[in-house]
C-alpha cells in the first residue's frame, strides 16, 4: 500500500495558521461517514482555488452561494495553503470503526495525567490544521465549512497562530525564528523532509512498530544510570501508558498529531535576567549554542557536551533542551517529535496575550510526546531523584493551558490529491 502523508507536515510553514476543531452532527457511523466525504469535497475546491457563484441579477432575493471575501473568480492564488485533518478517537468512534482498525496509540490526551488544567479540555472529533501565508484564505476555508456544512459540524474551538519573525518573507529559517521568549526554536528538531531516518521517527510503517522504544519499569531504573555521568543515582518513572504492539495496515503514512495551546506571561519573564533565562532554556539566548559549548553563532547546531559526556552540567540537569531530550543512548532518540507549532498572539481585554499553539507530530504518541511529557519534562525524579520539573515550563515561564487534544492524522490515497484521506472501513 502506498503511503503519502498529508502535506501539511513537511512543507514549509506558511505565515498563518488556523487550528479549528469540529464535532460531528450526526451520531449514527454512516451520517458520519456522508459528512467526511462532504469535507473532503470543500476541501477539494479550496484547495483547487474553486469559489462557488454569487446569484444571478434575476435571483438576488435568495443568499449568495459564495461568501465572497475572495472576490468571485476562480484560481485566485491560494498563498501555498494547506489543510491537515486529523481525527480524534471520539471521532473514529463516530465514523464507527472497530477498535482492532483504529490507530493504536489513539485515545482522549489525558489532561489529568499530564498535571495540566485546559480552560477548554474538549478536544472535538475533527481537526483542521489550516495553514497560508494570507489570514484571509485560512478564513475562507473555516467558513465554508460553517456556512455549506453547517448541519453536518459543528465548530467547537479556533486558535489563531502567527509564524516566527523571519527576514525574507516566504522563508522559515531555523537561524532566524524565534519564539516569543527570545530564544531561537527549532534548533533541534527532527527533519522529516529532507531525512528519511528521521521520516520514520514521524510517519507510521506498520512493518516497524517492533523497533518502538519500551517503557522502563515504574519505580527506580535498575542498574547503572545512563544520565548525570558516573556513578550518578538513576531516575525514577512513574506507570506510562503501554506502547502499541501493532498498527493497522491502512495507517501506513499517517502520523499522530498532539496540540497544547497555552498562553505565558511575557512581563516576568522579561523581567529574569539573561542568565536566569539561558539556565532554564539551557541555551544562550543569542547564538542559541548549547549552554555547554561557547556561545558563538557557528556552535548554533553542535550537538550539547552534555550528550557525550552526562556529567556535564553546565546544561543543568533541568533545563529545558536537558528534559526534554536528555540524549542518554539510542532508546532516547527514538522519542524525538517534529515540532511544528506557530506562536500565539492574541487580544484579551487591556492586554495582549502571548503563547504557543504547540503542534507535534510522531509515529506513536506513547513513546514520544506523552513519554517526553510525563517521564522527563513533569518528572521531578528524572534524570535523578529531586531534580524537579523542566525549568522553563514550571518554572520561568508558568503557562496557563488552554486547550489541545491528541489526533491521527490519515495518509493520503492519491498523494497529488490532500483531500483523498485513507480511512478504515
Ligand atoms: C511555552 C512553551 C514552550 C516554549 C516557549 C518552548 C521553547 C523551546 C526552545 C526555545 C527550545 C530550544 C530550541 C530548539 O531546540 O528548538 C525548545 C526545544 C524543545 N522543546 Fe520546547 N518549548 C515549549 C514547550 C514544549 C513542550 C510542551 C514540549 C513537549 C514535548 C517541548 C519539547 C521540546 C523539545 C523536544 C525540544 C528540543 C530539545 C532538544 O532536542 O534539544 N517544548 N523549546
């Protein structure tokens, strides 16, 4: 089966995003099922720069078909849109397919063990991931999809995210972009485009769910720790979820997607000095090197001295490029994620709210994002007993979270065609 992954994962991020969730209408599997091909069709037609028609002279008594905030023609320039979907397991429930021939590692994102408290915990049964470097055509897509399938969705949350600041317009360079904290991100991050070793780590090859890193046991590691150098005391893991043993064969190409929205407070944090602030990120804010090596532009993507030797502490043992990817041997770069989140910039009454629509994705959700969350960056004994929580997230940046969910996201049929997602019968 061939195995074309949606578009909207390796391409360049264009400047806006829209992240909207959707609840089905209908309850029963087969209304369900009508209302996915519905979306496939609008989505068809954006994504083919086809408007519908404004009324004739002889019939303006009656609604316009099309809306009309892109003008009336055809072929208007879509500003390199792309439309990700992804589904969520009460979606899949929905659509009614059977457990054996869901995506395994599928489920509700468990916000209570994750220690977090969204302001809005529902996560809908769809996703669209609507992305152009013009707000205007991400718009027009959510409104056709409320205004022409209003009676099979219905539209649960939006989240606005607004690309890094890059010098060229049309470009996302990893030299460049920053996030709102200063620092530059994306320094190391997988890179699915252009690595296929890397590819694998994101996409689903049912022929290779038995290389999936194993949970350690909960409680103490037995045995010598591979982190915090010789002789250092080994880190405790709480009880993780079980790791898929098997995918089904029509998910080949498809990814899992996790999204966390949050906001932070920008005041506080300006207010840490640099020092405070590089400890807790474990990289100097400029260079954006490691924090172990000199803080000079071309380090920008040496690998940390604390990779090779684990006693190294200059990166402390809680900072956040240190807990969240604590490089201690081959299992641990198996549970790198591609990160693709656009920050958050959004009005609130007298301020201005700043954030992260935080968008990864992976081949598992159990031995990636959940096991990056809840065993290193939330687990105050990781890499050794009373560490503490990763130091930017619980530390110099408290945010507070407003929403996510977690979604599998379906390979393509025809990979010239991102509307035609493979599903399960
Ligand atoms: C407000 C929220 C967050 C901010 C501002 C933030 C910021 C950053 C920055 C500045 C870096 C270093 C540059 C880079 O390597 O890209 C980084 C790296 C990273 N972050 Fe976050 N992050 C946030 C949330 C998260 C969350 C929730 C996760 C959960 C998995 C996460 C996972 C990672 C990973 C895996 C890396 C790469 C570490 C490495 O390989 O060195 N981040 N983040």
């Amino acid at each position: 089966m061939a195995d074309y992954p949606q578009t909207g994962i390796t391409n360049r991020p264009p400047e806006h995003l829209i992240l909207a969730t959707f609840r089905f209408v209908h309850q029963d599997a087969e209304a369900a099922r009508a209302s996915l091909r519905a979306l496939s069709g609008v989505v068809e037609r954006e994504l083919r720069s086809e408007l519908d028609r404004t009324n004739p002279l002889e019939a303006k008594e009656i609604p316009s078909e099309e809306t009309g905030e892109l003008g009336f023609e055809d072929d208007y320039d879509r500003a390199h849109l792309t439309i990700t979907l992804g589904i969520s397991s009460s979606g899949f429930e929905h659509l009614g397919v059977v457990e054996e021939n869901r995506p395994q590692d599928l489920r509700p994102i468990p916000w209570e063990q994750l220690g977090q408290a969204p302001t809005n915990p529902d996560a809908g049964d769809l996703v669209l991931q609507i992305c152009a470097d013009n707000l205007y055509v991400c718009e027009h897509v959510v409104r056709r999809v409320e205004e022409e399938l209003g009676h099979e969705f219905s539209l649960v949350a939006t989240t606005i995210g607004s690309q890094r600041y890059n010098s060229r317009p049309g470009r996302t360079s990893k030299r460049e972009g920053r996030a709102l904290i200063g620092f530059l991100d994306g320094t190391s991050n997988l890179d699915p485009r252009n690595s296929p070793e890397d590819a694998a780590l994101v996409f689903i090859d049912p022929s290779r769910v038995g290389e999936y890193p194993p949970n350690p046991p909960t409680g103490e590691l037995p045995g010598p720790s591979p982190y915090g150098g010789e002789g250092a005391p080994g880190p405790r893991f709480p009880e993780l979820h079980p790791v898929p043993t098997r995918e089904p064969d029509w998910a080949a190409g498809g990814t899992y997607m996790t999204v966390r929205t949050s906001t932070f407070e920008t005041n506080p944090w300006d207010d840490l000095s640099q020092n405070a602030q590089e400890r807790s990120v474990g990289r100097f804010k400029v260079t954006g090197a490691s924090l172990d090596l000199e803080d000079k532009d071309p380090l920008l993507n040496d690998e940390p001295k604390f990779a090779t030797e684990q006693g190294n502490q200059e990166v402390a043992l809680a900072a956040h490029i240190r807990k969240s990817n604590p490089r201690g041997g081959e299992e641990d770069a198996k549970r790198r994620i591609f990160r693709r989140g656009y920050p958050l910039i959004a009005p609130a009454d007298g301020a201005l709210r700043r954030g992260l629509v935080f968008i990864a994705f992976a081949r598992t959700i159990s031995t990636q994002f959940e096991f990056i969350f809840r065993a290193w960056i939330r687990n105050p004994d990781f890499p050794a007993p009373g560490t503490g929580e990763d130091a930017l997230l619980f530390g110099t940046l408290p945010e507070q979270i407003l929403g996510g969910g977690y979604y599998f996201v379906p390979p393509l049929e025809h990979k010239t065609k991102p509307w035609t997602w493979r599903l399960p019968v």
